[in-house]
C-alpha cells in the first residue's frame, strides 16, 4: 500500500475538501489555515488541513461567524490534526450558543407556521411586523425573532 504524501498542493486540497482555491487562500490570508511554501514559492498544506477546514465549513452551516471560528480555531493546533479532547473542549465552548440558536430557528418557524396557518396575513394582527421601525432602538437586525434577552419581543 503506497503511503500518502504529507503535504498537498492548493489543487489538491481544494478537490479533497470541495472548497474553492479561492476560499481557501481568503481562509489563509484570516488565519483560519496555514501553509508552507515549496521551493518553486507554491502552497503546501499539511494534510491536517483537511479537517479544520471540513470544521470551518460545519461551523458556517450552524451560522457561527468567521471571527468566532477563528477565535476557536487559535486554540487548536495548525501543524498537526487536533485530539478528539480538543474537539470536545472546543464544541462545549459553543453549546450555549448554538442552543440559543436553536431556540431561535424553532420559534421563527413556529411562528411563521402560525402566520401562513391563520389565513388572514394582516399586518394588524401580525406579531412580527414592525410598525414604524419602533424595534431600531434595541438594535440591528431582526429584533423580533431574537431572544427576549436582546431585546426582541
């Protein structure tokens, strides 16, 4: 069985993860990712690459920022593949978060369900409509399907 090479070029990297070259060296220029160069001055990436960036795109798809993936990404190490302990540390760091998150989605679905099922769609009567924009003062955003702790309704 041949062993597989230590380092990969961007090309390769980019096939194995299916994340743009382009993404990668943005990910590269934040931080996020690390690469040495060859002799002829072209990427190399260590193949622990692989799974920070596969942890970069999972945190995308939950909605973290790239700052709060950076930030958790500093933790770990960039020249070898992180522990299952490291993995562990790093997600019960999230946990709150991603529940408040969680909470958020279900009642932005139930009340949506709540709007399409009532039939009416009157703005009189809608909870999320915000008259006047009086929901600028707490903030930016969709204030009204945020937590009560922020400032939503």
């Amino acid at each position: 069985m041949s062993k597989l090479a230590d380092h990969l070029s961007i090309g390769q990297v980019a096939e194995r993860s299916g994340v743009p070259h382009t993404a990668l060296r943005f990910y590269e220029d934040r931080g996020l990712i690390f690469s040495e160069r060859s002799a002829g001055n072209q990427r190399r990436y260590s193949r622990s690459v692989l799974r920070r960036i596969a942890f970069i795109r999972a945190a995308q798809r939950v909605g973290l920022s790239l700052e709060e993936i950076s930030e958790a990404l500093v933790t770990l190490p960039h020249d070898h593949a992180p522990t299952k302990a490291d993995w562990a540390r790093l997600s019960r760091t999230w946990q709150d978060e991603l529940d408040a998150r969680i909470d958020a989605l279900r009642r932005l679905r139930d009340r949506l369900t709540g709007c399409v099922g009532c039939g009416c769609l009157s703005l009189r009567a809608c909870g999320l409509y915000n008259q006047d924009d009086q929901m600028a003062k707490f903030g930016p955003g969709a204030r009204l399907l945020k937590p009560a702790t922020e400032g939503g309704a």
